[in-house]
C-alpha cells in the first residue's frame, strides 16, 4: 500500500498512474477513494490486485453500463438496480440473482467496468486521493481480480504523448540500462512476446539508453511499458556498460510468478505458480500410517470437500447463536489440529494444499465471528445472493488454477481443480469442457469420463467451439469416426481456429 505518509493527498497530471503502479508493487489491500471535479471513484484492492470499483456517476454504473451496450434490456437493468439498492447489495449480485447474466460473463463485465473506470480516471488532470487499508473488499467480490499494470498501460498509451516517456528516462540517457530478472515478465503482461524480447534485448546493459530508446522509439506501447518496468524498480541505470552474463542461469533461478489468485470465504485458494505446478508428494503407504494421522486426513479431506457450501459458523462446528466464549475456544481448538506445520510430523505432506485451505477458511471465520461488529454484518447478509457469488468466485478460482496446469501439461492436478470448479458451479459450460478435457489427458485417460462431462458442457452451451472440438477428439478416441468428424466440423464452423 502506498507509505503511511502518502496514504492521502492530491496528484498532479499523470501521476495517478504511479500511484496505481506502487499499490500493485506493494500488493495492497483497501479501499482507494478518489475525488476530482468530474466525479468520485472507489477502487477496492486486494493483495496488488483490483476486484472492484464504483463510481458517483449513473451512467458509470454496472447495470446501466450493460443496458447502454445491449447486453441486458433496460427495463431489466432497472429492475437488478433496485433490488441492489433495496436489500443493500452490488449490482452483479442482483444480475447473478437475476439471471440476468451467464456467471463468466458476469465475471467479465465487472473487470471490464473496473478497467474502464481506472482508465478514465488516469486521464484526470488533478485528483484527491485517500488510501483506507482498513476497509477490505467483499469476499465474494475477490473473483473480480484484475492486474492493474495492463490498465495503466492502455490509459497512458491512449492519454499520454512520447514526449513524456522520454522526459522519464531523459536523466539517464549517457547511462547504461541493467535490467532485473523479472523485466522480461512484467513488459510480457503489456505487449506481445515478439515487442517483449525487442524491449529485453535493447536494455541489456551494452548500450545507453538513449541508444536503446532510438531502437523501440516509434512505438508507444513499447515506450509505455517500459515507463512502467521503471516505475516497478525492473531498470536499474549505470555509469558504465555491461554484460548480463549467466542469464539463462538468472531466469532458472528466478521462475516467473503466475498471478492466478482467487479469495472466497478468506481463504487463499490459488497457491504460488510453483507449488500449483509440483507434483503432489506421493501418499505413505498404507501400511505405514497410523489410526491419528488417518483419522487427520479424513478430517481435512470432508472439511475441504464441504468448504464451498460451509459458512463461517459451519467452518468452525459451531451453530448461529454461539456465544463469543465458544467461538474462541473453537477456533483455538480447530487452529491446532488443522495448522499445516503439523502435517509433516503425521506423514500428510499429500494433503498440505487442503489443510492450508482449510485452515485458512478457519482463520478467517474467526477474524469474522470474534469481531462483534463483523459478526453482525456477516449475520445480516442475505444468504441467497452472498452465498451464490461466493461459490461463483470459488469456482472462477479453481477454473483458473486449472487452466494454467492444462496448459503446463500437468494433466493430473488439472482435473482434481477443475472437478472442483465444476462441482462449485456445475451449469457452467467451460467448466465441465476444461474438465472432461483433463480427463481425456490425464494418464491414465479416462474416456468414459471424458465423453460424459464434454457432451453436458455442449449441452449446457450448444455454441462453445472449443466443446465441441474437444467432444470430436474424445469421440475419436471412443472409436466413433462419424460423430468425431461431426464434431470437429461444427467446432471449426463456430471458430475456424478452434483447436
């Protein structure tokens, strides 16, 4: 979060790009408030990343912002923002409950809203600011998350003149750009791969930056993303010119971070990119566990099975009226059973990432429960609508997860987070075809599997090309040429680069 003495004050032109570029450096947590004369935004930020924002002005609003693009009907729009108005509620919960979006779609539209609310804001010429760490986003609101390096990308590429990009680097041209291990992957998130290796080539430290800014000085998206590597301390400037030697070593040694994380119920469910990618430890064999550590793993696998449809008063065992005494001596008791620490000494590093789950889900109904004030609000909810986006930003979590592993060929791991954004919200229909995908892959391939949960997924969504296609592969598989080519004929029909 911005320094406890930068916490609130005014910025000139230009410089509430800088502002967003350190609360994303420093993954901070808040509510960032920000007044000019043209309106008064909020920006609600979760560990570096954007998950929501709201605006004063009507027609900046979600329901209305779809109505004016053709996506919901008018009257329909009204309708989900008087129901949000009523009961003391967000828009995209009225819409959820509404039915009045697909849950993805839903998805989309929030972060669409969030962006362009940053962007406009970013082209103010002078803005009031307040940075309230104090005050946390809704959890549910957490699977709106969005990397606010690329919105501060497309605003300054859109607002900004290339004379100010130079102004940036001006002091430093008779010096020499060292560029730091991660530059590669923070220009990666802004421009295409080809202009990212351009940028890393040209500041490798053997020339000036003044040289090296005459190789990508015609294009503004290359000058802008390197405005930012700056801006997050990737472009270190030297006297003398030198070469990064041992830098494949560099890169092997410094793995790139995959920013896939969803929080529901306070519990972190995306695990760093490095933990989601390892191989899980193979299980102690049977004959070597004991009654205890058994009896733990069972614990934590029923109460990891049940967190999406827990609630914080489940979580900890308890019922609705338990006293504040209770919750304490209930939280302190299930804290020290479930703490990871205690896994590796039952031979249960197998179930780590549940346990962590878990004992997080735990954690955080406690820090709800044991705040009185919290507690009330938590107990003033309307179940319905809470409960629906809080599974839906669970599933979303999982979803992601599992895409990423498909994608690293980590077929396994894959279909146990995509069985669970399936089981979280089963009527999606990039769910269960991701998910029939990974059994299709996995090794052992589960075919019969496979074929059931890709015929509900095109069934769900008769237009999902990339369904279809994945339904034509599977049926090959099952021998089945004529429906394959069907298959695969519609999917290419729908998206000619389906594949």
């Amino acid at each position: 979060m911005p320094s406890s003495a930068c916490r609130s004050g005014e910025l000139g032109d230009g410089a509430l790009a800088s502002l967003v570029v350190e609360c994303a450096q420093q993954r901070a947590s808040g509510l960032l408030h920000l007044r000019s004369a043209r309106a008064t935004k909020h920006f609600d930020w979760h560990d570096g990343a954007l998950v929501g924002a709201d605006s004063d002005r009507a027609s900046e609003g979600l329901c209305a912002r779809l109505a004016a693009a053709g996506r919901i009907d008018p009257e329909a729009a009204e309708r989900a923002r008087a129901q949000a108005q009523q009961r003391g509620h967000r828009e995209e919960a009225a819409l959820l409950a509404l039915e009045l979006l697909e849950p993805r779609d839903l998805i989309e539209a929030v972060r669409a809203r969030t962006r362009a609310l940053l962007v406009d804001a970013i082209g103010w010429p002078r803005v009031e600011f307040a940075f309230d760490p104090e005050t946390c986003p809704p959890e549910a609101a957490r699977a709106f998350r969005c990397d606010p390096l690329p919105i501060v990308h497309t605003a300054i590429v859109g607002q900004w003149p290339a004379e100010r990009f130079f102004e940036r680097f001006a002091p430093h041209f008779a010096q020499h750009p060292t560029v730091g291990d991660a530059l590669e992957a923070c220009i990666g998130r802004l421009v295409a791969p080809t202009d990212a290796h351009i940028l890393t080539t040209a500041f490798d430290g053997t020339r000036s930056v003044e040289r090296a800014l005459s190789i990508v000085h015609a294009s503004l998206r290359s000058l802008a993303a390197l405005w930012i590597a700056a801006a997050c301390g990737q472009i270190d400037f030297c006297e003398t010119a030198t070469v990064r030697a041992g830098h494949a070593a560099d890169e092997a040694a410094a793995p790139v971070e995959i920013d896939i994380e969803v929080v529901t119920g306070g519990a972190r469910t995306a695990p760093p990119a490095s933990a989601a990618a390892a191989p899980a430890a193979p299980p102690a064999a049977a004959s070597s566990r004991d009654p205890k550590s058994e009896a733990l793993r069972k614990d934590i696998l029923e109460l990891y099975a049940a967190l999406p449809d827990n609630d914080h008063y489940a979580v900890l065992g308890l019922s609705p009226d338990a006293s504040a005494a209770a919750i304490r001596k209930a939280y302190f008791k299930a804290a020290k059973r479930f703490h990871p620490d205690k896994l590796s000494r039952l031979g249960l590093d197998d179930v780590r990432q549940q346990a962590s789950e878990v004992f997080a889900a735990i954690a955080a109904a406690n820090e709800v429960l044991a705040d009185a004030s919290r507690r009330a609000e938590y107990d003033a909810r309307d179940s319905a609508d809470d409960i629906d986006l809080a599974r839906l930003a669970q599933a979303e979590g999982f979803f992601r997860k599992g895409q990423v592993l498909l994608k690293m060929g980590n077929f396994r791991d894959a279909t146990a987070l995509l069985r669970s954004a399936v089981e979280a919200w089963p009527d999606e229909c990039a769910y269960r075809a991701s998910y029939g995908f990974s059994l299709y892959k996995n090794t052992p391939a589960d075919i019969d599997g496979a074929f059931e949960a890709l015929q509900r997924a095109v069934a769900l969504d008769a237009e999902n090309a990339q369904a279809h296609y994945w339904l034509g592969l599977v049926q090959r598989a099952r021998g089945d040429v004529n429906a394959s080519s069907r298959s695969l004929a519609l999917a290419r029909k729908l998206d000619p680069h389906v594949g």
